[in-house]
C-alpha cells in the first residue's frame, strides 16, 4: 500500500524543485543523452560516465550533502518534472568557494516540451539559489548559432565573455609540405621562456575573463620540481607537449601548444597578439601543421573566436569548425 501510494504521488509530481540525486540522476542522463547527443558522439562519452559514476555513489553523496554545504554545491541543480518524469534539468557548480565563482552547465529540456518557460524557470532558480548563497559570479557556456538559449541568457542579465571555436583536421587532409625550419621566426620556447607565454596571454584575454580565472605565472613558468613532475606525467601517460612561438621585440606575438597523444592524436591552443593579428596568423599554422602532420592522425585545434583570420587560413587548409563556444557570465547580488 505505501509503495502505491509514492507511485501515485510521483506521478502528480509536477514543476520544478531541486535535483533529488537518489531519485533524478537516471532521468537527467537519458535526457542529456537525447539533447546532447551529437557532442557526446563527438567527444566521446565521459559525460555518460560521469553520471553513470555519481548514480552508482548517489546514497553516499546524498548523505554528504545533508551535511555538506561544500558537497551540495559541487553537485546541486533543478529539474522540471511533468507526469513524474524529467523533462528539464540544469546543473549548478561553486567553483571556486573562495570566490564564489559559480558554473551552469546542461541546461536541457526535451524538444516536446520547448517554449513553455522551462529553460527559463529552471535559470532563475539557479540565479536565485546564488543570490541566497552569498551571491558571486555565475558563468555558463552556449554554442553561438544556438539563437534560443543564446537570447534567453542574454534576457536574464548575462554578457559576453569570450569565446572559443574547435577545429578538426583527420584523415587524408593531414598533409603539409613544410619542415619546422623552413616556417620563418618561429621557434620552440625553452623552459625560460614562459613567462612570454604569460604576457601573450594576458594580452589575448579580456578583463571579464581575467576576473572569472586569472592567469598566474607559474601556469606557463613552472618552478623546476612541477616542471619535472610535469615531464615525468608525460612519459607515463605516452603523451608529449611542446610550444612554438613568434617573437618580436622580446615578446610573443602568437604561440601554439601541442599535446602528442598515444594515439597519434595532437591537440592544439593557439595564442594571437592583438598587435600580432594578421600578420602572424599563417606562420604559427604552418608550424603547427610542420610538427603535426607527419605525427599525428587528427589534429584538433582550439583558438578564440575573434581570430576570424586564423580560422579562414585553417578552413583553407582543410579544418573542419566542430564547435563555436561563446562564454556568458552574470554577476549575482547576495539575496537581502
């Protein structure tokens, strides 16, 4: 009788409340599996693991959030429930407590039941949730050419960040005709070198994002024991990294990092001066392409958005744009 009695009052359960990770974690995976399901074929399935990992956790993490505000805020959201099921969800993450720096990610709703203000309900929630927590900045990521949720958010106070687009280059396009040495003022940067890297960074990033995740030295300068530590991770893991950059006048006008991995897989961030645009553009491409191509099976490159120069030379050399990510961010009043 009491187990009909829950059925039945799941099944008038309607609206939104805050994710149940006993009872919702299942729910949120096969609708994430739904919406999100050309990126997870793309990237792979770490998010379905993820999940799948917290359901087989979720008795231990439930009882650690009714006495964790840390843990609670590292695995919180809402859901939108309808005839007892999830048919929206969004997730809400403190970053960095210190700062209140808060994350939303998978906002998600099923395409039947779109438009009706769900999305928009479930963001509110989140935005009040930090506003009652202290308030503090608020960051989430939407690709650009998704115009719905791109204009809910902007609706709701956030702003433009940066962004970020992903390049793929595979198959029988991995080609190049050029050695390292034949590609004019670049070089690879030595161990003293980083902290170039640093200023290049800081010249390419604006002050939103500086404010969401400032750069530190030692990211690109490592002291000798982290660097060392860093090295031996990649002879473990079978992977290798390396930097190339341009130099004029004592500084970095462009810079690209290269991770080799094991599986003959490179990955790539490329770094753009403001005072370097469209002049540095095609030399650091062909470095990379140089280093890359004779080594590797795909090469996956990451550079800001606004680099509209270096992104029409790599659709030139055969690039593919897989994603175009722009950051948004608001910032959150404490509730009074």
């Amino acid at each position: 009788m009491g187990v009909a009695v829950l059925e039945q009052a799941a099944e008038r359960e309607q609206g939104i409340r805050p994710l149940d990770i006993l009872r919702d974690l299942d729910g949120v995976g096969q609708l994430i599996d739904l919406v999100f399901a050309d990126d997870i074929a793309r990237d792979g399935a770490n998010l379905q693991r993820d999940l799948a990992l917290l359901t087989a956790v979720s008795p231990f993490l439930w009882v650690l959030r009714r006495v964790s505000a840390e843990v609670r805020d590292a695995f919180d959201g809402f859901v939108w429930i309808e005839e007892g099921h999830v048919v929206g969800n969004v997730t809400l993450t403190r970053d960095d407590p210190g700062r209140n720096i808060w994350t939303i990610t998978n906002v998600a709703v099923y395409p039947a039941y779109r438009r009706r203000g769900i999305a928009r309900a479930l963001m509110e929630a989140c935005l009040c949730a930090v506003a009652e927590r202290g308030g503090g900045l608020v960051v989430l990521e939407v690709k650009a050419d998704n115009a719905a949720a791109y204009n809910l958010y902007l609706k709701l106070g956030f702003r433009y960040v940066d962004g970020q687009v992903t390049a793929r280059l595979a198959g029988h396009m991995l080609r190049h005709p050029l050695e390292l040495a034949q590609v004019p003022a670049v070089h690879r940067v030595t161990f003293g070198e980083g902290w170039k890297l640093w200023q290049l960074a800081l010249a390419t990033r604006s002050r939103l994002a500086q404010q969401i995740t400032p750069l530190r030295l030692e990211d690109y300068s490592p002291r000798i024991m982290r660097w060392l530590v860093g090295r031996i991770r990649d002879v473990l893991s079978n992977e290798r990294t390396i930097w190339l950059a341009i130099e004029e006048e004592d500084r970095f006008l462009a810079a690209a990092q290269i991770r080799h991995h094991a599986a003959r897989n490179s990955s790539i961030n490329m770094l753009i001066h403001p005072e370097g645009r469209n002049r540095v553009e095609a030399s650091i491409i062909d470095a990379v392409l140089a280093v890359c191509a004779p080594l590797s099976k795909s090469i996956t490159l990451q550079v800001a958005s606004d680099q509209q120069k270096a992104l029409d030379i790599l659709q030139h050399h055969g690039f593919s744009v897989v994603r175009n990510l722009h950051r948004l961010m608001i910032e959150v009043t404490p509730a009074t």
